[in-house]
C-alpha cells in the first residue's frame, strides 16, 4: 500500500466506496463501472459469504435494505441471490437498465472487472465480522486472490488489493497467510487505532472514521511514525477532504 505518493502529490488518493455509490446503487457492477469511468485510484467493497461457500459484495447482514428480496445472505445460496435486484431501491434506478448491471456482484466479478480496467486501480476488500462462517471468509479471500495471481505482490506499494476488517483477528490472519498483502485495521476510534493493536497483529495500515481522526489528528503521525499509511472513511464533504489533505491522509473513502 503506497504510503507517500497520494500525500507528496497534494491530495489522498481516491477510494469508490461500495463503488460511486451516491449515483448508483451500492456494490452494483453499475456503480464500480462509474466509479472507474470518473478515474477513482481504487474502489471498495464488503463481501461476505453464501450458504453454499461464495463470496459476495453486500454491506448487510440481510438482503433487505439492499434488493428487493429479504433474509440473511449466510442462510441464501448464490442462485437465490442472483434472482434479487440490488438496484430498484436507489434513486438512479432504471427499469430498462439504462444506468447499468444491478444485480448481484460477486467478488470474483469484481476482481476481474477491476484487473480488466485501462489503468492500475486497488481494490480494497472489507471482511465482515461476526459471520457465520468466521475465518472461512478470510480463506475464500485468498483463494480467490491467489487464483489472480495478486495475493502474493512483489510488494505492498504495487499491490492490486488490500484487505481491510474491523476484527483485529481477521487482519491477523490475513498477516499470517499473506504477509505481503496490504492490510488495513478499520476502527471507530482513533484512540484505539494509535495503541499497539495495529502493532500487535501487522496491519501496514490504520483506517479511522473522518469523525474520529478529527477528534485525534495525530494518528496520521503517529501511524506514519510507525510505517503504516492512514486510510480514512466515509469523507463525502469538501470540508473533511480539506482536512484529510492537511493532516498527510494517504487514501480516503467517499461514496
């Protein structure tokens, strides 16, 4: 995870949260297309898995808010779930699909869509934890990134993915398995994010909420002191991404 050059160059490098998912419905192929379109440096998403063991980009627990199904996505298989539309619940949707693909995205999908693109972008993977099926999310993960060939880089600042959790034990594991992949210990408070827990599992990153790192600003230095860059969520206001500018945040979040 390159740590210096977002800063150095005057603004934080961009991350498509959920893709550009203020113009289109969340983790949608419709709203990662856009977000590369408008020259997002990496796009995020959140995965979890299916009963039947696949990976799949949704934020929730359940399918409700989201599509126009309803239940866990840990007790529905990947064929329930391609049958949901994940868009009609946006206001940008179309019933004649003028905006775009809205129905379920897998993390495979994903993966080679943004491998595929014209020019470099990170993908930055969130596990979601507690689950169902605990570790096996993180396993799924590096299955899936080992079948790319880009779970192993030749170093952290040209990795083509980064995996992000807000279980310091997930991003352990990661560590473990994976030792130079790019990992981002996510956190409500900045606080936390600036004791030894970063330390302690080898997160090369910390991720604070724009609302925290305003409360503790000097996490961006401290963080830096100890060789991890500062990935910040969710700045949407011009305001935050001032702030995030002034203080050496290296990547921000944005829907």
């Amino acid at each position: 995870m390159n740590t210096g050059d977002g800063t150095l160059g005057g603004h934080p490098f961009v991350v498509a949260h959920r893709g550009a998912s203020a113009e289109r419905p969340e983790h949608t192929r419709a709203a990662y297309e856009l977000a590369l379109k408008e020259g997002a440096d990496g796009v995020e998403c959140d995965v979890r898995l299916t009963r039947d063991g696949h990976l799949v980009c949704v934020h929730d627990r359940r399918v409700d808010r989201t599509s126009n199904g309803s239940g866990l996505v840990s007790e529905m298989t990947l064929a329930e779930m391609r049958e949901l539309d994940f868009g009609g619940w946006h206001p940008s949707w179309r019933a004649d699909g003028g905006h775009g693909d809205t129905g379920l995205l897998t993390l495979d999908d994903l993966v080679s869509l943004v491998l595929d693109w014209s020019r470099p972008v990170k993908l930055f993977i969130e596990t979601k934890h507690p689950v169902r099926y605990g570790a096996l999310v993180e396993s799924k993960v590096l299955a899936l990134l080992h079948r790319y060939g880009i779970a192993s880089p030749a170093s952290a600042d040209r990795s083509r993915a980064v995996v992000m959790s807000f279980s310091a034990a997930a991003v352990w594991r990661i560590r473990r398995a994976a030792p130079l992949l790019p990992t981002v210990l996510l956190g409500s408070g900045a606080r936390y994010l600036a004791s030894s827990a970063a330390t302690a599992i080898g997160a090369t990153a910390v991720g604070p909420s724009v609302a925290a790192l305003r409360e503790y600003p000097q996490l961006v230095d401290r963080a830096l002191a100890q060789g991890r860059s500062v990935y910040c969520w969710t700045v949407d206001e011009y305001d935050d991404i001032d702030f995030c500018r002034s203080v050496g945040v290296a990547w921000i979040a944005t829907n």
